[in-house]
C-alpha cells in the first residue's frame, strides 16, 4: 500500500505523508504492520520498488498526487498483473477506479485531463516553481481578505441564523464557519457589539471556554489605526518567511535523507532558506505596505500620507 495524499490534519503538519499515514492505519488497528518508505515511485527509484517488491505484493492502494506517478504505478501493476485500487482528490473533488488483471480496464487505459492546479500540499510546503507561488498567494490573499471577512459580515448581519447554520453543519465545518466569522475582519459598524455576540454564539453551540477564548481575543484585537495595520503586516511576514520556514528546515533539513538513503530535498523540491526581516530591502518593505493597505481597506481603517512611502512603513514597522 503507498501513501503520497494525507489529511493535513494540524498534528501532522511539516510531517512526512507516509509515516502519519501509518500512524493513522495503525491506530485503526493496532495490528496492523506498516512499513512507511519516503521514497518518489518512479523509475529512478526501481531499486527500491524493484521485482521483487511488486511480485511480493498482493494489492496496490494509490493516493498519490500526480498523473505520471499514478501512470507509472498502473504501468508496474498491469506488467506484473497486481489488482489497484487507484483514488485522488484535487479540491472538492475527487475519483476511484478499481483495476482488475485481465478483467477491467487499467488506469492508463484512458488519460485524465491535464491537472490544472497543483495539490495544496506541494503549495504550502514544496513549491518549486513560480505557478506553485502565485497560487499560495492568490489563496492567502482569498483566505485573508475576501473569505473570511464575507463570514464575519455573515454573522454580524445575523447572528441568530448564522448559529442555526453552523448547528446544522458539520462539527468540523461548523468550527471553521464560526472561526472566520470570528477573526478580526469585520466591517460593519455592529462590530462594537460582536465580542459578546460571538462568544455568546461560540458558547451556544458547544464550543468550551478555552477554545472560545483564541477565537474572542482574534476580534479584541482588531486594528483601529494604520499603524496596527502595519504590525499585522509585519507579524504576518515573520509567519510566513520565516517562523513556518524554520519549522520546516527544522523537521527536513537539509542534509535529511529518506529512509533509503536518498537526499530529501532532491528536484523537484527546493530547500528553502528563513527570511530575516529587513527594512531595507524593497521586497520586505514592499510586502509589509501593501497588506498593511489591503488590511485598512478591509477593516475601513483611514490611512495617513505616509503610507504611500514604502520606506516610512518599513521604517514603522522595524520599531
């Protein structure tokens, strides 16, 4: 069975996909016996996945991430005639195909159409071209400025039914619905009133007090000046360029190996390197005055002159 999709559930991110796969089959059933490789299966790694290995295996289960590796797979089971049972998701969406030797039609048989994003997992993580980089963008700036403040403007236009709607929604997807309406992106002029509100709504549908709390400080904290627009912005650079990238070089660095001995980051990863902010670089200041504008326009935050001079921002934000 080899594992390349994994949910990226929040204790198994920066982790490898096939080791919190086995974790997960195994706490299923305990004795289950999982041997969790980290290798690419392509035929570059053959001596690895070699004869041997596929004559010694009864059935292949596929999650992985990409055409080719799902056509080399199929290819490797239709040679030594092995039954596959061939899964992906890309989105919301998602598809099977049960493959039998000599019975079914084999996965190559018939080719998907060219993948037309790439998986969320490789955005977040492994990006290793400039595709890749424009869709996290494009993604962080929806989540940050456009999805979330829809939610909140949501619940403040109606509380009641915003709660009736996460009750009858998923617990999942109910704590998600809640936790965008309840970041600091609010809009209306109700937002005056919203900590109570939703705290009230939070404790209505069973969230606990310590799980409210993050969610009700998120609001508190709201800016009301430009220069609070800007230590968000200048906070929200730290995350991304540079505590999420040494937590990862933490967990791969960049002498790690897989567990045959293969370098990790080999292409098409691309090993990052920790950004330290600067207010001298243009891209630092650059970045910092341009979200701290999207996040006053969002909140109807005024903005001062001096917040079309990059450099003045970038010299705020290094104090």
């Amino acid at each position: 069975m080899m594992w390349r999709q994994q949910s990226n559930l929040p204790i198994n991110v920066r982790s490898a996909k096939s080791s919190c796969a086995a974790a997960a089959a195994q706490s299923i059933n305990p004795s289950l016996k999982v041997d969790a490789l980290q290798n690419r299966v392509s035929p570059e790694t053959e001596d690895v996945f070699n004869d041997a290995f596929w004559q010694n295996t009864d059935l292949v289960v596929n999650a992985l991430d990409n055409v080719n590796a799902r056509l080399y797979v199929d290819s490797r089971c239709v040679y030594f005639c092995k039954p596959l049972l061939e899964s992906g998701t890309l989105g919301a969406k998602c598809n099977t195909q049960v493959v039998i030797p000599n019975e079914t039609e084999n996965y190559g048989a018939s080719r998907d159409p060219p993948e037309k994003s790439a998986p969320m997992c490789t955005v977040h993580s492994f990006p290793h071209n400039i595709d890749h980089c424009l869709t996290w963008a494009r993604s962080e700036f929806e989540g940050l400025l456009e999805k979330a403040p829809a939610e909140a403007n949501n619940f403040l236009t109606d509380p009641e039914k915003y709660m009736g709607s996460a009750r009858t929604a998923g617990d999942g997807q109910a704590r998600d619905q809640l936790e965008k309406a309840s970041i600091p992106n609010v809009l209306s002029p109700m937002s005056c009133c919203c900590v109570c509100t939703t705290d009230y709504v939070l404790k209505r549908t069973g969230i606990g007090p310590a799980a409210r709390a993050p969610v009700v400080a998120h609001i508190e904290n709201r800016p009301s000046s430009f220069e609070d627009c800007v230590a968000y912005a200048r906070r929200k650079f730290q995350d991304y360029y540079h505590d999420r990238i040494a937590q990862l070089i933490f967990t791969f660095p960049e002498d790690a190996v897989t567990s045959t001995g293969a370098p990790f980051w080999s292409a098409p990863k691309r090993c990052p390197k920790v950004l330290n902010w600067s207010a001298s670089d243009p891209a630092h200041a650059s970045f910092v005055q341009s979200l701290a504008i999207l996040v006053a326009e969002t909140y109807g935050v005024p903005r001062p002159e001096w917040a079309i001079d990059a450099a003045k921002v970038a010299e705020y934000a290094a104090t």
